[in-house]
C-alpha cells in the first residue's frame, strides 16, 4: 500500500489535493481512499489530508502516521508541525519552498517553489493542484496524464480559463522540479 | 452502472437519487451537510426531476413534514446527523406509530456537551427504541446498497415501517471510496414503484394517529410484529439484491468465524480496520474472528446466536456509552447468549467516543486482553481509550 499524507493550513486546498491522487490513481485502476482530516476548521489552521493507494481493496482507516509520501504546502507549517513524522529513510518529503529547507528526517526531501509559480501563471497564491506536478515527477504512483485528467475532473466546476491555468502550472512544475 | 469514487454523503445521495422520492425535507447539520448539498445540486441541474426539495427551519419540522408527505402516499428521503436526530426524536415515533416508510440516513456524531463534531453511535442508539428499523454501514458502497435495500424493507407490506440508514461520520462521510453506482434500470427491476396501501386522501377521509384507549397495546404490538418481520423480508431483499447486483449482504456479517475461538463485535467503520488486524493476527496462529452488527432493529437475535455457536470468548466493541451502565450492545449480546445452547465469556470494551481513532494496534490490544480473559476465566469491562481501566 501507498500512504501519502498533505499538511496545509485551512483554505489551501490540502482536502483538494488529496482528492485529486485519488482521482488520478483511481483513473489508474487502483483502489483508494482519500479524506481531511478536520474539526471545526477555519482559514490558517494547520490541518491534514491523507490518501492510501493499493491494488488490493484497502482495510486500514484513519489517521496514516507511516507515509511514504508528505507533501508540505506551506513551508512556515514547519515550526508548528512535526510534518516529517513517520517518514523513513525511504520515504519522500516534498515541500514547497523557495529554499532547501533544514529538517531533521532520514527521508529524501525535494522542494519547489510551487508559489512563485502559481502567481506567474494561475496569477494568485493556489499551489495546492501544482505541487502535485512533483508528486508525478518525484514518484510513479500517479502518471502525469492521470493527474492531468484528474484536475480537469476535480476543477470542472471552474470556468476552462482557471482550468487551463491550473493544468498548464502542473505542467510547469512538472519540468521544474 | 458506473464506478466512481466518492464519499459516504455522497453514496448516501446517490441512493437516494436512484429510488427518485417524491418529496425530501431537509436541514444541515455536520456532518450530513454534503448530502444534503449533493441532492440540492442535482436537483438545480434538472436530476431530480420528480422530487420536492424544501428547506425546513429545523430536523423536528423536517421530520414533520416527511411524516405529512408520506401520509398522503409520497416517497420520502431525508439525512440528519446528531443534534438534529435528537431534535428529531419526540416525531420519530410519530413516523414508526403511524407505519410510515420514510427512509432517511444518519451520519453518526457524538453528542454534546462537550461538542464534538467527530463520529460515535450515540445520536442513533439513543433511538434504538423507537420503532424505526436500523441499518449501520460499514463503508461506502453499503451506505447506497442499504438505502436501496431500506426502501424494499420499508415499504413492505408486511413491514411499513421507516429505515434509518447509519453511517460513521467523517470516517465514511467525508472519505472517498470506489462507489459501483447501480444503472436505474436495475433499480427499478430490484425495487418496483412505491404503490401505497393506506393513504389519507379527500376522497376517502381517515383519521391516522388518533388518541386511542386499549387499542394503544394493539397498535404497539404490531409494530413490534411488522419490525419482526422485516427479518424474514430482509432475508428474500438481500437474495434479489444479489440477483440483480451481484453483491451479497447477510443480516450479520460473519468474518472468519468458522474456527474462531477469540470474537469480536462491531460496528460500523471501525470492523474494517478490525479485519485488518484479524487478517494479521490469523497469520501469527490467532483464532479470532469477528461478528459485525449491521442490523440493530430489528434485533437478529438467532442469527447471532447461530454464528457464535463455537465462540469461546467474545469482546462486544462499543463506540457509545450508556453513563451508569457502560456500551451499550454489551447487554444486548449478553441477553441473547444467555438463551444460547453455547454461552461463551464476554468482555466489554468501551472505545472511540467523539471519533477517537480505533487502530490495528487498538484492536489487537483488545485481542490480547480477551485472550487473557479466557484464560482467567474472568470477563473484564473497560475503556480502551483510558490509561486506567
């Protein structure tokens, strides 16, 4: 099984992006299971979402605290939370950040400035669809047609010029990172 | 028939569309709010072409006027969560007194005070007593199969009874899933059009729910009946069901129990989890299984006897709590076991209230201790989550 968990803060889209793996490895023919983890949430409060991916139907449920895969939407998250928890030597943390940050975890860390490319093309701060641009370059678990077509199913309540804008800074990222 | 992923508020509306009420009185509450928002699209976008959408002031007047609607012979749906099925709860036995087959389904929440917006089955159990069939979802895909399932036992002529259709909120609410969504050709074969029997129209005057004398007794025992009934009636519904969609559902959900001396029962989401760890436990040598709960009203007294014929201990898993007496499934399994040929030791474990997380490594501590109470042949009954026991 294939366990991502995305840290944000309330209002970047961590639910979205979580729907979106889901979407796409689902198009792929895997079983998953996608969710957000939040109370009474609002805008700028830390929260989480999680995707498990398997060929097989998924058992587990909950909270994931052995990823594979953390995705850091907001790099200031890392003096609140211990986002790197669980992650092993093998494990994958993707962060977006204009530096190379400094944490203390066993795993690969990449990061990519998903936000200065999100105001070049979407022309506002939303880098939660972009940053799974990395995710299909860094990992083979979704392909970057399925994740192209699972933001075009997830967004299509958008108006096609937003869709557009948020495909072509996937794309971007994608070549970037 | 199309295979998508979504989430349980969303099965849930799916299998309300598929059935097309005529009538759905609605108000939010977290965390149904997504069902009830799914429907009021699908009703803007021309889906819902023969339903009446009406936004209620409050769950008391929904149910209210889904009473009204079915009285007069509609098919109705509804969803509440909680605090608003507590507010529902003087007018549900309204809806089951008057043999009304409203469907409606319930994303469980626990209960304030303190608030909790996260899942335990508090909100539902504490209407376990009032003459509504009961249904609990283990995940998704159930959530639709038993809405659709709930209409066919409701409007039963030998049941007519309403069907609360529950669901563990956040864990399946706001959880996406692969859903099979079934065609409305095969819907309409499962479930033919709702032809109601009794219905108050100007032309033919009735009185329903009337103040009665004796007859009160004879009313009640009734309900009683038609709710016994819908046994054997669920029984013929989960054949066809089978036959049409090619999934099988049973009143109980056996999970390798054949050999298995350790049992657990649950409910709802938490079982999924719970044959995670058994499939891991059954590798360590483990003889553990697990019984899961899926039909609370009525109470399938004999099946679960039957398929705990060879337990040798059980751990009864409540995620709800009766304050002063503890879970309340606990004496509802020891009741039945004491009419057993085979009376095996239970243990109560009181876990996951307010949606504390249940995980394999929970269920496998539960596990363990269950096999120590075996062993010292004393039964315990404890709060897993707490320290303390």
């Amino acid at each position: 099984m294939y366990k991502i968990r995305i840290h944000g803060r309330g209002g970047q889209g961590a639910k979205k992006a979580a729907k979106i793996i889901g979407q796409a490895a689902f198009d792929m023919g895997k079983q998953v299971q996608d969710f957000a983890l939040y109370g009474a949430e609002r805008r700028g409060a830390p929260v989480m979402s999680f995707v498990r991916i398997d060929d097989n139907p998924i058992l587990e449920r909950g909270y994931i605290d052995d990823p594979d895969v953390v995705i850091v939407l907001d790099k200031a998250l890392l003096e609140i939370v211990n986002v790197s928890a669980g992650l092993d030597e093998n494990g994958l943390l993707i962060i977006n950040s204009e530096h190379e940050p400094v944490l203390d975890t066993p795993a690969v860390v990449k990061h990519i400035d998903a936000t200065t490319i999100a105001l070049e093309i979407i022309g506002k701060p939303i880098f939660n669809t972009i940053m799974l641009g990395a995710l299909a370059k860094f990992t083979n678990i979704i392909s970057k047609d399925a994740l192209d077509r699972a933001v075009e199913e997830e967004l299509s309540k958008y108006p096609d010029k937003i869709i557009k804008a948020n495909k072509d800074a996937v794309k971007k990222c994608y070549e970037v990172a | 028939m199309k295979h998508i992923l979504i989430t349980g508020n969303e099965a849930a509306a799916w299998g309300a569309r598929l059935v097309e009420p005529q009538f759905i009185p609605t108000f939010p509450i977290t965390p149904q709010t997504e069902c009830i928002e799914t429907l009021a699209r699908w009703k803007v976008e021309g889906d819902l072409p023969g339903t009446d959408f009406e936004r209620m002031e409050s769950e008391h007047s929904v149910m209210s006027a889904a009473i009204g609607a079915a009285a007069v012979g509609a098919r109705v749906f509804t969803a509440t969560s909680s605090q608003g099925l507590m507010l529902m709860h003087e007018v549900l036995y309204i809806a089951s007194g008057m043999r009304l087959p409203i469907v409606m389904a319930n994303i469980s929440r626990g209960l304030s005070a303190p608030v909790t917006l996260w899942s335990d089955h508090n909100d539902f159990l504490d209407q376990r007593d009032s003459g509504w069939i009961m249904f609990h979802a283990e995940n998704n895909q159930e959530v639709l199969d038993m809405i659709l399932q709930g209409y066919r036992v409701a409007e039963d002529p030998k049941v007519l009874l309403p069907v609360m259709v529950n669901m563990d909120g956040y864990v399946l609410s706001f959880t996406d899933e692969p859903v099979i969504i079934p065609s409305y050709e095969d819907v309409k074969q499962f479930m033919p059009a709702y032809d109601p029997q009794h219905t108050i129209t100007p032309d033919r005057p009735v009185t329903v729910g009337p103040p009665v004398m004796d007859e009160y007794t004879d009313y009640k025992a009734q309900a009683h009946l038609a709710s016994r009934n819908a046994l054997t009636v669920l029984k013929d519904i989960q054949d066809d069901f089978e036959k049409i969609f090619g999934r099988r559902y049973h009143t109980v959900d056996e999970f390798m129990l054949d050999d298995a001396e350790l049992v657990l029962i649950t409910q709802g989401s938490m079982s999924t989890t719970a044959k995670a760890a058994i499939l891991e436990m059954r590798e360590e040598g483990v003889k553990v299984g697990l019984l899961r709960l899926r039909v609370i009203r009525p109470w399938p007294g004999e099946i679960i006897c039957k398929a705990l014929q060879n337990a040798k201990a059980i751990a009864v898993i409540d995620r709800n709590i009766a304050p002063g007496k503890g879970g309340i499934m606990l004496p509802e399994i020891v009741e039945t076991l004491y009419h057993s040929n085979n009376r095996p030791l239970v243990s109560g474990f009181i876990v996951g209230l307010g949606g504390k997380p249940q995980t394999e490594a929970r269920i496998k501590e539960i596990t363990r201790k269950l096999a120590d109470d075996l062993a010292s042949g004393r039964p315990r009954i404890e709060w897993n989550d707490l320290e303390v026991s």
